[in-house]
C-alpha cells in the first residue's frame, strides 16, 4: 500500500514551493491562517462561520419541539439561536423542556467562546504592525563615485520617521560546482552603509562591485544566464507602536537595468525643507 503523502505550498517571490512528506499541520495553524486572510476574507469567513453554527442550533431546536416555548417556524428557531448566540434574549422564546435548556446552555457557551476568539483576532488584525515600505521596481548598475555599482531605491510610506533601519541585499545565482552540477548559491552584498537611525523618507542602497564582489565583471548576459535573483530586505521600528516590522522584495536579472541611474527625486525648498517626488520613486535614466 503505498503511503499517502503530506503535502502544502510556500510562496517566496515569484517561486511556489510544493513541499511532500511534511508534518501534518497542527489546530494552531489555523490562527496564522486566519491572520494571513485579507480583509474580505476574514470578514467572509467569519461571516459564514456565525451563520453555520446558527444554522446548526436552529436544526437542533426546530427538530426538538416542543422545547422552545412560542417557537412555530424554523425561522423562530432560527432568530431564536441568533439572540441565544450573543446572549441577548428579548423574552419572546424562552426554552421549555430539559432538552431546550441543555442546547441553549451549550448555545451560550460556545457563543461566548466564538465571540472572545474572534474580538481577539480582530484586535491583532488592527494592532498588528506593518512596515509600509515602497521598493523600486528596477536596480540599476552604474558607476557612483568612479566605482560600479548595484543600485536600488526603498521610500517610507508612513506619516513617521521609522527608527533604526536596517538593510540587507542578497545575491542569488546558479552556479556550476566540481562535481558537473548546478546549485543555488548566495551571496550576502557588501552595502555603503546598513543601517539608519532614522529612516523619514527615500533612499538609495548601494553596493560597490569591486575585486571582492561577486558581481565584479558581470555582464547583462550573465545575470541571465545564472538566472540571478537579488532579494533586498528591510527590518525597522516603527515608532508609534512601538514594534519591529520587516519588509522585503525579490527581483530578476529582468529588473537589472545596466548604464542607467535613477532620475533625482529630490529638491531643495530652503535650507529645512526639502520636497521628494514619490512619482520619481522607479524612473531611471541612461547614463550621461
């Protein structure tokens, strides 16, 4: 008999991930998944959920009568288990029988349950911290101060500094190894500087290509060959909160622009205000 095989999928950049003969998933992962939902689906599944369970506990009483006192119609059975469910009771039906009483008694106890869980959610859906960093669409390989250098651009979206930025860039290609194979490997680049203390607005993260660097000498055609990956990541404090956020992105050799720099997004008003262009955030240029 051949053995059933475990199976889920992870997302990372544009890969899926099919991973077999994985531990079987725990009652906790639920939580995550609920957390993971977007909006509308949280809201869709939470809906669905409440009107299961009332329909649940409306089948339980309208098939057990006479055991709610006025109740006629399934629809009575219905709004009954809606009042009983959030524990309000207008007086209009009331349980009658020992069988009556023991489903409303359960009724309430996991309406108290499913209310707590799902305030609880709700409350981390919104306390939740995230890091709204926009990151370039392109980098951009040119020279910057006599050097060559990799270039991408991260811009802060809140209406605060974030406070002790740092930045990591990783280089990912194949590469062939003595024993006639490929295998990924990856490079953790060298930045400028790796860390802000306070991080307002834009910036551009450079990393220098000189002797050490595994892109010393790399051409356009290179980097597709390789089918190279560059994956930039970003972990700060948001202040408000306050609480550690991390954001990142994953780019192709297709986004690697050779020649080109991106256009200046900067501009002095006087000498305490400066403007910086969003829109300007992922336009580049040839360089002169």
């Amino acid at each position: 008999m051949r053995k059933k095989i475990n199976s889920n999928k992870i997302r990372s950049g544009d890969f899926e991930f099919h991973r077999l003969n994985v531990e079987s998933r725990e009652w906790r992962d639920l939580y995550h998944w609920m957390l993971r939902l977007t909006w509308p689906q949280f809201a869709g599944f939470v809906f669905v959920l409440y009107l299961a369970l009332n329909l649940l506990f409306s089948l339980l009483y309208y098939f057990g009568r006479p055991c709610i006192n006025g109740m006629e119609t399934f629809f009575d059975a219905f709004f009954f288990s809606v009042e009983t469910f959030a524990t309000v009771g207008y007086g209009h039906f009331y349980p009658d029988t020992l069988y009556g009483h023991t489903v409303a008694t359960f009724e309430i106890i996991v309406g108290m349950f499913g209310m707590a869980v799902i305030t609880g959610l709700i409350f981390i859906r919104f306390s939740r911290p995230t890091a709204r960093i926009l990151f370039s669409k392109r980098l951009v390989i040119s020279n910057f101060d006599g050097q060559p250098a990799l270039m991408l651009r991260v811009a802060n979206l809140r209406l605060q500094a974030m406070a002790e930025a740092e930045f990591r860039v990783m280089f990912i290609r194949d590469e062939w190894v003595k024993e006639g194979e490929t295998m990924r490997r990856f490079y953790s680049l060298k930045l400028q500087f790796d860390r802000l203390i306070a991080f307002p607005a834009a910036l551009t993260i450079r990393h220098i290509i000189d002797e050490s660097s595994p892109l010393f000498g790399i051409t356009a055609q290179d980097l597709e060959k390789s089918d190279a990956r560059i994956v930039a990541s970003i972990v700060c404090i948001d202040t408000v909160i306050p609480a550690s956020v991390q954001s990142q992105h994953h780019y192709t050799w297709r986004d690697v622009h050779m020649g080109k720099r991106f256009v200046e997004i900067y501009t002095d008003i006087d000498d305490h205000r400066i403007t910086v262009d969003y829109g300007l955030l992922h336009e580049v240029e040839p360089v002169q």
